[in-house]
C-alpha cells in the first residue's frame, strides 16, 4: 500500500524516503559514476572528520542505512511516479548544526532542521521545493518535532546561484509558514543566511 502523502499539489506528492524508495534516492542524490565521490547530502549530517573518510560507494552505503532507520533521513516529491525532488530533514541534535559556531540555537526546543531542498533539472519553475518544504515540516511533526527550522540565504530577491540554492531562500520559508528567528554569521552564494523557524503541527493540509 503506499504510504499516505505528506503534502501534495497537483501531481505532486511527497513522502518519506523509506528502504523501499532507495533507488529514487540515489536518483535525487547519486552520482551517474557509482565509484565517485559526491555530496549525497552528507557534508551537512555527519562530522567533518567522518565526511572526509567517506568516499565513493562508501558514502552510497551510509545513505542507504539512514533509510532502514525508523526515522527516514528526508522526503521525497514526485510528479506522478516520478521522482522530482528531495528535502533532508532530521533532528538538528543529530547534525554538525548543534556544535555550529556561525548558526546559533534559538532556544532550548528540541529542534528539527531543514537544510537541503532539492528539485531535478527539468522540474524546477513549477513550485516543487514549496510542496517538498511543506512535506518536510509535515514529517517532523509526525515524528514528534516541536519546531523546524531552516537557515535559508536572505537574498531579498536577487538570483540565487543553482550550486547553493540547496538551502533555500527566505520568502521559501515564509511561504510555508516559517518566520525570522535571527541573523546568523554564515553565508551562502554570497547572501547572510538567517534562521527561519515555525511550530511542527502534527498534521498539515495535502493541498495548497
């Protein structure tokens, strides 16, 4: 059976990245060449030192562990069956950004993070990282969240360069309900980056 979405828009679904969705998974995060080396969304979730030891299928390995844990390591979207998008949620505790000196905790809230949003070339203009940012929130409040919070750049509308648009924008965040909590002392593609954060309600609306 498949799992109930946890927010939709049209043809848009999205839900959690379980075992069973590995290969869209890889589809969102792999690179074409199995043995190299790249991000699988892992520079931000483990320790610099252990992110540096992990390479090539190594890194495939560890990503593919994180789906068989009860708590998923993201939410996928899909348009259809097919695999659009992807949104890396999880405990902020767990993360490198409970030790970071440049994005500061708000408080003492037992915080869930949203740090990674990511739509296919193909599928970007059409508002998949709004369903996909709204289907991340839905997930940590499923799992027990209190809040979420994202660390997107403040660009006040200016471009954004691809290669760092991972993090999200601002008005992103506002859009899907969150608000300003503070400046930080990081930056990305140039831009401040602030902490966007919003209440993790145990149910959100499917359809915007």
């Amino acid at each position: 059976m498949a799992p109930t979405p946890l927010a939709r828009s049209g043809d848009v679904t999205v839900v959690p990245a379980d075992h069973a969705r590995f290969a869209d998974v890889r589809t969102m995060l792999g690179p074409k060449n199995p043995t190299s080396t790249v991000c699988w969304c892992l520079s931000h979730r483990i320790p610099a030192r252990e992110n540096r030891e992990l390479s090539g299928p190594a890194r495939e390995a560890y990503v593919e562990a994180l789906t068989r844990r009860p708590t998923k390591p993201g939410v996928l979207a899909y348009d259809g069956t097919e695999v659009v998008g992807w949104a890396a949620v999880a405990p902020r505790a767990e993360l490198p950004y409970a030790r970071s000196t440049k994005i500061p905790h708000v408080d003492d809230q037992d915080a869930w993070s949203v740090w990674c949003i990511r739509v296919r070339p193909g599928h970007r203009g059409r508002g998949i990282s709004h369903v996909l940012l709204r289907g991340a929130v839905a997930y940590a409040g499923q799992r027990g969240a209190p809040v979420v919070e994202g660390y997107p750049v403040d660009n006040r509308g200016a471009r954004v360069d691809l290669t760092m648009a991972y993090v999200g924008t601002r008005k992103l965040f506002e859009d899907a309900g969150f608000s300003f909590a503070m400046e930080t002392q990081a930056t990305s593609a140039g831009f401040p980056r602030v902490v966007m954060r919003r209440p993790a309600p145990t149910a959100l609306p499917l359809v915007e």
